[in-house]
C-alpha cells in the first residue's frame, strides 16, 4: 500500500492541471487563429499595395477601398479558411499549409469576381492582386507558424487529451503529438490495459485502466480521448464507444493498420450507416497528377540549377585537387518500370573503389556481413576527403539533378536502388516500378542511413500509395533540415 500511494499523489495533481484556459481551448485558439490571419491579409495588402505603386508610377498611385481593404478581402479569406476546417480541426502543419493553399486560391478567385461585380475592377491593379495572392498565403503561413510555436513553447491553449493504450503505437503517436505543431494536444496521461511501453511510462502518468476511463473523464473535464490499442476487438471497442461517448465531445482510434495507404482513403457509410467502406486512391495513376509531378520537378530543378552554378563550380574544383579521377561519377541504377539508367553523383571515392571493396569484403566478415545487410559501410576506406564532407552533407547527389533534368529521376521519390537490391523489395517492387525515383524522399529525411533496410522499403511503398504534391514540398523542406543536422549520413 505504502508503494502505491507516491502514484496515486502524482495521478491526482496531473488530474486537477487541466485549467479552464486548456479546457475551453477548441474555442479561444480559433479566435486567436482568426485573428492573426486577418492581421496577416492586412499585411500582405500592404505590401501589395506599396509594391504595385513602386513598380508602376506611369499610371498614378493605386487607391484601394477602405471596405474592401480592412472587411472584404480579409474576410474572404476567414470564411474559406473555415471551409477548410483551418480552425476547427487539429491537423499535421503541412495539412494546415495545404489548406491555407487552398482557402488562398478560393479567397483570390473570389475577391476578383467580386470587384468585377461592382464594377470596381479596373480601378484595381492586376499587379497588386496577383502579390496579393502571393503574399497573403505567405504570411497567413509565417503567422499560424509563429503562434503555433508560441503557444507550444508557453504550453497554453493546447486541447487536453486522454490517451487510452500504452503499447508501441502509443509511444508513436505520443512521440508524434510533440513533434508537430498543428496537432495543438496536451496528453494529459495515459490509461493501460494489457500491453505496457516503458516510453510512454517515461513521458505520462498512468491515470489507471481501461475501466478506470469514464471517471478520469468526469474528474478532468478532458473532451477528448484517443484510443491506441490495436489488440481490442469489435465488442471491446463498442464498449468504449457507447459508454465514453456521452462524456466526451469526440473519441478518437486509431487502428493498427500496418503500411496501408491512408493518406488516400476515403470513407462511405452504407446501409443507411451501418456498414463503412474504406475506399483507397491511387494518386499515380491518375495522369494528371503524373504531369503535375514532372512539371513541378522539372521547373523547380531547372531554376535550381542556374542558382547553385557556384556551388558546382567550387566542389568540382575541389574533388580535382583532392584525388585524382573524373569528377562526376556514374552508376547503374534502376529507374521507372524497371528500366536502368546512370545515377549521377560527385566522386566521393578514389578510382579503384571496386578492387578495394572487394579486398576489404574478402578479408573481413565482420564488413561483409554489414554490406549485406545495407549495401553501406560505416567505416569505408575507399571514401576520399572531400568525400567524406560531400556524403555527410549528401551534396554529392546534387549532380543528380541532371537526371532530373532528363527525365529519369524526381526530386521527391522512393531511394533509387541498384539491380541486386530488386529481389529485397519483394512484393513491393511493383510499387516502386511505378514512379521515378528521387534525390530526396522518406528515408532521406526519416534518419537516412540510421534506417534499417525493412523500413526503408517500407518508406519507398508508402509514399507510392500516398503521393500528393503537399507532401513532396514537405519532403523538400525536411531535406534541408536533415542534411544541416547531418543525422545517419555517411
């Protein structure tokens, strides 16, 4: 008895933290959303406005409408932010991004029609709408970011949750909620029932079990609970349902289903609700997505490669100077379809590289068991000065922008892989058939080379299955943080 109560203590005051602040949460933050989003329209016409008279003074100062500059516009852009759930719904940062896109687009569009209805459009510079456009989607981005990061770092305004499971998807969702600032939850702790994780003991108080979860609800005041047990079947499951769904404004499960594709499903009740049917999207096979991709790639590749020039010019020079051989270096690898092509890269290795591997392999079980498993070696002799630093900051695979260039890779896409790893992907070739591989992906921003060989092909796999353009701009950004962090690379 003695042993338990220290629990129980600390159980309690975690129960009574929940102020009346994070309790009304879902309503303040909005307001708080709302108002840095008109405060950054506000901005952004600003900006458009001195801009266009800047730019354009042959045709006199442009005047925009009291009305239309501080209710209209930003108005607009409120309402169609609220379409797009941007106020109502706890999303991953990049869905709010891709929302607020959105909304941007629908917003404009609107704004224009309207000044055309008024007769008011050609008082109106195009110029300015079209910064406008540009900016306000910016800004509302920078401002959410801002307030996003404020409010997680002062630990306020966050929607208090209950987490209901302990086990290993609990510790990845946990681990998640911390991590992303659109998700605004506080966990306030967990309940167990079978399964137990030392993660999620670390990190939470154990407020009790499953049985325990109605009364944690009505002495917390939580409004929502998440429910991370894989292990409960249907009736468990309704249980829970009908029992918590009274006290809680939403529950929330999350079901263990392994790599499926879920970014692409859509859901269909039928029978007037009874039966639900998960439809799952194939975003690749859609050609207009396929030319979406490609133009994306190309456009942002060849605008690329004029600003790094320098950066080219420099390295080249200094793997001349180094080690001798070519600068560039080619290897087979296999492309879309399953079609070979060679992969550009900065030498990082001296010229005889393959005599090499093959002594070390030869006279070490202990690397050829390593290059078995990863094709990689952490402790590589054959890797030359300059590259070690090009391999540590991957900008030895900045040539492979040529590639992208000629149409055989995507700046976003599965790890390009050589002929002997085929058979290692067994099932999910298909899949990784299916698209141009990338110079970044995944598995380049998820700990590179600190990834074992099973997950990255399970990477490769998900992001075929759930491909959208959002999340290839994501991937972007998290390359730039990865490589500056230089995590798992070598």
């Amino acid at each position: 008895m003695a042993g338990k109560e220290p629990v129980q203590r600390k159980n309690d005051m975690t129960a009574s933290q929940i102020t009346k602040s994070k309790q009304y949460a879902y309503i303040i933050t909005p307001l708080i959303l709302a108002i840095a989003d008109y405060c950054a329209v506000l901005c952004a016409e600003q900006l458009s406005f001195t801009l266009r008279n800047l730019l354009i003074v042959n045709h006199g100062e442009l005047r925009v409408p009291s009305l239309i500059f501080y209710v209209i516009t930003p108005l607009f852009y409120i309402v169609y932010l609220h379409i797009c759930e941007s106020y109502t719904r706890n999303k991953q940062f990049w869905r709010i991004i891709a929302g607020i896109f959105k909304a941007s687009v629908y917003a404009i569009f609107n704004c224009v029609i309207l000044l055309y209805i008024i007769h008011i459009a050609e008082f109106i510079s195009r110029l300015y709408m079209g910064f406008l456009g540009i900016f306000a989607f910016l800004f509302i981005v920078l401002f959410r970011y801002i307030i996003k990061k404020l409010l997680d770092a002062l630990q306020v305004l966050k929607e208090p949750v209950l987490l209901m499971g302990a086990g290993k998807n609990a510790a990845l969702i946990l681990d998640h909620i911390k991590n992303d600032i659109g998700l605004n939850y506080q966990v306030i702790g967990y309940l167990k029932d079978q399964k137990g994780n030392n993660e999620i003991a670390k990190q939470l108080p154990c407020l009790g079990t499953f049985s325990d979860a109605a009364n944690i609800i009505q002495k917390t005041g939580v409004r929502k609970v998440l429910v991370v047990a894989p292990e409960l079947d249907q009736s468990q499951m309704e249980d829970i349902i009908y029992e918590l769904q009274p006290l809680v404004s939403s529950i929330g499960f999350i079901p263990d289903m392994g790599t499926m594709p879920l970014s692409t499903m859509d859901i269909e009740s039928l029978v007037d609700g009874h039966v639900v049917m998960f439809q799952m999207r194939n975003n690749l096979k859609n050609r207009g997505n396929r030319i979406l991709k490609f133009m994306f790639d190309w456009c942002l590749t060849l605008i690329g490669t004029i600003c790094i020039a320098p950066i080219f010019a420099v390295i080249s020079i200094w793997i001349c100077i180094d080690s001798p051989g070519p600068v560039v270096f080619k290897h087979r690898r296999v492309g879309k379809d399953g079609k070979e092509f060679d992969c550009y890269k900065f030498r990082s290795m001296c010229v005889d590289a393959n005599q090499k591997l093959k002594e070390l392999l030869d006279g070490n079980p202990k690397a050829r068991k390593e290059w078995e498993k990863d094709f990689k070696l952490k402790e590589d002799p054959r890797i030359t000065k300059s590259g070690a630093f090009l391999r540590k900051t991957s900008l030895d695979e900045l040539p492979q922008i040529f590639n992208v260039l000629k149409g055989e890779m995507s700046l976003v896409g599965p790890r390009p892989i050589i002929q002997a790893e085929v058979p290692r992907y067994g099932k999910y070739i298909s899949d990784y058939y299916m698209v141009r591989p990338g110079i970044t992906g995944l598995w380049q921003t998820s700990g590179r080379n600190d990834v074992d060989y099973t997950e990255r092909v399970q990477m490769d796999t998900w992001y075929v299955r759930n491909w959208n353009i959002w999340f290839d701009i994501v991937l972007l950004w998290r390359t730039f943080k990865a490589v500056l962090a230089g995590k798992g690379a070598y």
